[in-house]
C-alpha cells in the first residue's frame, strides 16, 4: 500500500510579480482558453526549501551548488587545520572524474592554492555527504582519488531531506540520482489574470535639495497581476522514506514540507509590493489511492470580480466531492485550515485546525496510515 500526502491551497495575491519570465512579466500560462498567472513549480520549490529551516533542523538539509570544492575544503579545514587545498581539489576532481562527472578547477583569488574545483552544473549535497568526502579525501595519499565504490557508497547514502523530496539529476552520472519523493504543480490563478504596467519616476535627492532643476532623474515600468492561486502538491511517504532510509524520518519531513508549503512565498519584487499574504484556505489530504488535483475545478475560469475567493472555494469543494463520487477515491483524512468563510465552506469535507495544531494532527495521522 501507497500513502499520498495532497495539499491543495487557494491563496491569493495582490498586485505583485513574485515569478517573472524573461522580459520581466509576470509568468502566465492558456487555461480554459484565457490568460492565467502563473508561478512555477520550480519558484515555489525553491521558496519552500528556504522556509525549511523553520520547522526542520538545519543539518537535515542539503545544499544546491556548484561549489563543491569550497564546501569540501571548509569541512576538511574542521576536521584537520593543516590540509593543503591544492591536494585536495585534485584529489577531488581525481575521484569525480572516475564517474564521468568532470569538476573544473577554478581560482577567482588569483593567489596560489586557493583554485577550488566546481561542477558545471548545480547539484544537491547533504551536509553529510560533504562531511563524508571529506573525511575520506584526508585518509588517502595527498592528491591521490578515493575509490569509485567508495564515492558511490558517499553520494547514495545519507540524504538529506530537500534531496530526498525533490530529487537529484545529474545528466552525465546518472548513477547518483535521486528520484523525487515529491510533486509540485506550477500554481495558476482561478480566474483571467491579465499584466497591467507600473510608470513610476523617481526624483535625484541631490538635484531636488539644491532646487537645480525639476523632474525625474529615472523613469521605467514594471509589470504586475494579482489573483487568487491554486497551489497543489503531493507527497509519496514510502518513496520518501526509501530516499532517506527511515520511515520516522520521512513522516516527520512530510510534515515539514507541508507547513513550508503553507507559508512560503516566492520573493521576487517582494520589496516594491510587500505582498506577504498567507493561504485562505488550505485542504490536507492523506490517502492510500494515488494523487489527485483539483485543478479541473478552475477550468471555466471565475468571472465574478467580488466574492471570488469564496466561490473558489465553493468550486474547489465541489470538485472534491464530484471526483469521490464519480471515482470512488476519497482521502483516509482530511485537515482543512480556512480563513473565516472560506472555513465555512470546506468544513463539509474534512477536520478543520489551525495552522499550530496542523502539524500535530498530520504527524498523527501518518502514524495511523500503515506506512
């Protein structure tokens, strides 16, 4: 038996631009034939991995770099003072290279022994991992590869949570890739969503004082949308707890990534909109079925501009209950944390809790699913 964790959120957002393409506006996407905004999956991965800390510990996590040679050297320096950098990169590209995973050698400082080998590509690494290549760097002969069984054995062993979750690909060593434990959709907004255009100016402090002359020392634009999202992600604990070894561990990090999901937020333009909104409404689902989104509740876009978070949720519900009835799949549990009416709405279709008690009944509830 497979134990899903499904998180569904509607969450909505005032004028802002918090994940932008390429010329600046704000990312968007067809859907039911109109113009939505949209935030991918990969922003909001990367806002959920920054909120971790807040509910995990630290060491559990992983780091995302091409930095490889400055991370191993800062952790041999812990453990032995008197290494020699130079030995060790080598040592380090030596023993990369026999798995097809070329590390260049690369010194900004311009100073003899301060050349740090780094990936051409980011990848992950647990902070063990990166202990680990450390330590075993140090016990061979200066400059002098670890074995290749014995790299396999650092790379695939002990990984951390955010690894574990959202995987690992290396194209040129597929060997060391992690399968991710984790899905997250790219959210969309429940209704048309069209960019609007920002003109400011803005005034040079030091002409103005001295009265030189009037007008703007720079003018531009920027784009914005607002909406009301549908964020969706899934999670699959037994795939979970095979990427990290152990079952405690996975049920605890399931519950991690569930309120880092709730709180985060893609910071782009945060600072020229401050639009730091939470989730109105949040529908937890742990089943032993398979995943389900909800999505297809959005399809025929929302057209009323007042009340639209309510008749989101109204839609969202309906969906639930249309899917469950047609297909016969239904959640084992359901936690709903809604804001004011939005609550009223879902309380048909599962338990309601706050934020501060979601955990706990989670972490309750995935010991009582078999997993």
């Amino acid at each position: 038996m497979s134990t899903f964790i499904d998180i569904h959120a509607l969450h909505t957002l005032p004028p802002s631009n918090i994940n932008r393409d390429d010329t600046g506006a704000p990312k968007s996407a067809i859907y039911g034939g109109v113009q939505r905004q949209r935030v991918s999956s990969q922003s909001w991965k990367r806002a959920i991995r920054k909120a971790f800390p807040d509910y995990i510990d630290a060491e559990n996590l992983g780091e995302r770099t091409r930095r490889l040679g400055e991370r191993v050297f800062a952790a041999a320096k812990v453990i032995s003072p008197e290494v020699n950098n130079s030995d060790l990169q080598e040592a380090l590209i030596a023993s990369f290279k026999q798995v097809k995973w070329s590390l260049d050698l690369v010194d900004e400082e311009g100073e003899e022994g301060t050349a740090y080998a780094r990936s051409k590509y980011l990848a992950f690494f647990s902070k063990r991992q990166i202990e680990k290549l450390a330590t075993a760097l140090l016990n061979v002969e200066p400059g002098k590869p670890i074995t290749k069984k014995e790299l396999n054995e650092i790379l695939d062993t002990e990984q951390s949570v955010d690894i574990a979750l959202f995987g690992r690909m290396i194209a040129d060593t597929p060997d060391f890739n992690v399968d991710a434990a984790s899905q997250v959709a790219h959210a969309i907004s429940v209704h048309e969503s069209i960019a609007e255009h920002d003109y400011f100016t803005a005034v040079d402090d030091v002409i103005d004082a001295e009265g030189e002359e009037s007008g703007a020392g720079m003018i531009g634009t920027v784009e914005f949308t607002s909406s009301t999202l549908y964020r969706y992600a899934t999670v699959h604990l037994e795939g979970l707890a095979s990427n990290l070894g152990d079952a405690t561990s996975a049920k605890q990090a399931t519950v991690a990534f569930v309120q880092a999901f709730v709180t985060s937020q893609p910071t782009g333009k945060q600072n020229t909109f401050a639009n730091q909104t939470l989730p109105e409404l949040v529908i937890v689902q742990v089943r032993s079925d398979r995943p389900v989104s909800y999505v297809n509740a959005f399809e025929d876009p929302i057209v009323e501009t007042l009340g639209r978070r309510k008749i989101a949720a109204e839609r969202l519900v309906n969906e639930i209950t249309a899917v469950s009835d047609a297909y016969g799949f239904s959640a084992d549990r359901t936690l709903v944390i809604g804001v004011g009416e939005l609550g009223e709405v879902a309380a048909s279709i599962g338990e309601p809790t706050t934020f501060s008690g979601l955990g706990e009944m989670l972490a309750e509830a995935l010991e009582t699913s078999g997993a």
